[in-house]
C-alpha cells in the first residue's frame, strides 16, 4: 500500500521570522500566516490565520531569550492540536535552556529537561533541532528527536579557506568529542584549551594542550554567549606562535558585551549559523543558511525519509 503524505503546512513564531521565510522559500512553500494578538499588560495569544485540519505543521522557532519565545511556541502547539492538526512537529534551531542539562550544584532545576516536559505536555509529536550543547538531551523526550549536525554547513566552508595547516581546537575539555569528530572530516590534529572558571561566564585561567606553532586553528564550539572563552583561547593561541584561529560556533547566542570582545579578539573570523538572529553586525562574523538542511529535513520527514543522509559531507 503506498505511503500517504499528509499536507504540510509551515508556521513561524516571532524569534525565528526570518530563518523561517528562508526555511519555506527552500521547501517550496510560502510560510503560513501567525497573528499575535497583545494585551496592554503584555500578555500575548498566536493563533493561525488559516485552517490546519489534517495537516502535518512544522512550527519554527529558536527559544533562545527572552522566553517570551518559548511560551509562543508552546502556545502555538497547543493551538495546532486544538485546531485538528495530523502532526505537530516543533522545529528549534536553538534549543534554550541545553546547559541546564544536569544537576550540577544542590537545589537547581534542571533546565533542559523542563523545557522538553512542556513541549511534550504541549502536545507535540516530535522535534527537530540542530547541535544539542549535549547530544543525550535527546534522551529528555519521550517523542522522536531529529538532532541535525551544523558539520555539514561548516565543513565545506572551512575546505573553501585552503588552509595549509590546518588543526583543530576544542575551547574547552567538555568540547572535546566535538572537535575530534570535526578533525576526522580532515585528517587533522586536535588541541584543547584547558580553562578553571571562578563562576559562570567569568574564567580564572588556562592552558593550551597540543602543539599550535605555525598552525592555521579553527576552535569548535556549539554556543558562543559571552565570547570570553573563545576571546582567551584564540589570544592564547596566537602568542603561542599558531599563523591564524577562527572560531565556529552553531548558535550565536552573542550577549553582553560579546560583539565587542569578537572585535577586540585575534580572531580572524568568527564563523555562525542563523539559528539566532544577530543583533548587530560584526566585520568577524560570518553567517551560513542552515535553512537548505532544515527545509530537505522537514522534507524527509514529511515523505518517511531517512534523516541521517543529510549528515553525509562532501
């Protein structure tokens, strides 16, 4: 019996407006209309603009902050399955919240694992996203996970650079299966950066451990929030004797003063997705479309396809 493909439709929420109009120009498929009604108290209610009755609804949206776009996308799924959706699958670039991943003090939530409950008490069926800042957050949801691997965006970017001698650099002991499997895709050496932090986001010290003399290195990292890290490492590097380092980070999360730092840094260039919006623009940061992936997986999803041939990299 042939397999029946329902219609899809494809809806954004606020915070990923323009990843998503390139998400659905990419499918084919013009992006459905969300009116967000607002209260003066800044209370807010989504609802679609059209009809979802038997549909399979792919909802876009990173929930990064504010967390008013995480309430949007929980609101907008509950709206989905009161509206007679088929198939409700939650799209997020960015998941929020992916470093609260395990309780690693007393008396703290664990963020991640929350965020998966709502969902799923939402009324979703599944969820795509891209680079887990831990890949076993897949393990929080009792749907299917879609975990899409930015690798094959930043692989071929980095081959287009022709870089001699190329390493590659983990900002950190955690990141460090990370930047391995990011070597096996050039044959290349890998160093990590050692750091000891005094508290979150602030860095009391840190060591390079490799060889980075006359070397071109490019760090591997999935979050760049403050950029202190990155800024450290790549300074670090440079005085001991590398020829250039770049950064590659999947999500740009980019608060406080971190546009500052990247400028002020011995980056060459700081090399992103758009799973976030950029607030400002830097001359060292460059932006690559993850929309082609996310549209072939939407796709494959929608047809029964196999997920995991998109993670093949020329």
């Amino acid at each position: 019996m042939p397999l029946q493909f329902n219609p899809v439709k494809l809806f954004s929420g606020l915070g990923s407006k323009e990843l998503a109009t390139e998400i659905s120009a990419s499918y084919g498929r013009e992006l459905g209309e969300v009116i967000l009604s607002r209260f003066s108290d800044g209370e807010f209610q989504p609802h679609f603009n059209e009809s979802v009755r038997g549909c399979d609804v792919f909802l876009i949206q990173s929930t990064n902050q504010p967390t008013d776009n995480l309430m949007e996308l929980l609101m907008l799924i509950d709206a989905a399955r009161r509206a007679s959706a088929h198939y409700v699958t939650a799209v997020i670039p960015y998941f929020g919240l992916a470093r609260q991943d395990r309780k690693d003090k007393p008396r703290v939530a664990i963020g991640a694992k929350l965020v998966a409950n709502l969902l799923v008490a939402a009324g979703i069926n599944r969820i795509m996203t891209m680079d887990l800042h831990a890949a076993q957050i897949q393990g929080f949801f009792d749907v299917p996970v879609d975990h899409l691997d930015a690798s094959v965006i930043f692989v071929p970017y980095i081959k287009s650079l022709g870089l001699e001698n190329l390493t590659i650099a983990s900002p950190d002991m955690g990141g460090s299966y990370r930047a391995r499997t990011f070597a096996k895709f050039f044959n290349a050496e890998v160093v990590i950066c050692d750091k000891r932090r005094k508290r979150a986001n602030e860095i009391e010290s840190m060591t390079v451990i490799g060889d980075v003399v006359d070397q071109d290195i490019v760090l591997i990292d999935d979050i760049c929030d403050t950029a202190g890290t990155l800024s450290k490492a790549a300074g670090l590097i440079m005085e001991r004797g590398a020829r250039s380092v770049r950064a590659v980070c999947t999500h740009p999360v980019l608060s406080g003063k971190a546009y500052e730092t990247i400028e002020n840094s011995a980056l060459t260039e700081l090399i992103v997705t758009d799973t976030i919006p950029l607030k400002q623009q830097s001359s060292k940061i460059r932006v690559l479309s993850t929309a082609d992936l996310f549209a072939k997986a939407i796709m494959n999803v929608n047809e029964h396809g196999s997920i995991s041939q998109l993670f093949k990299v020329d």
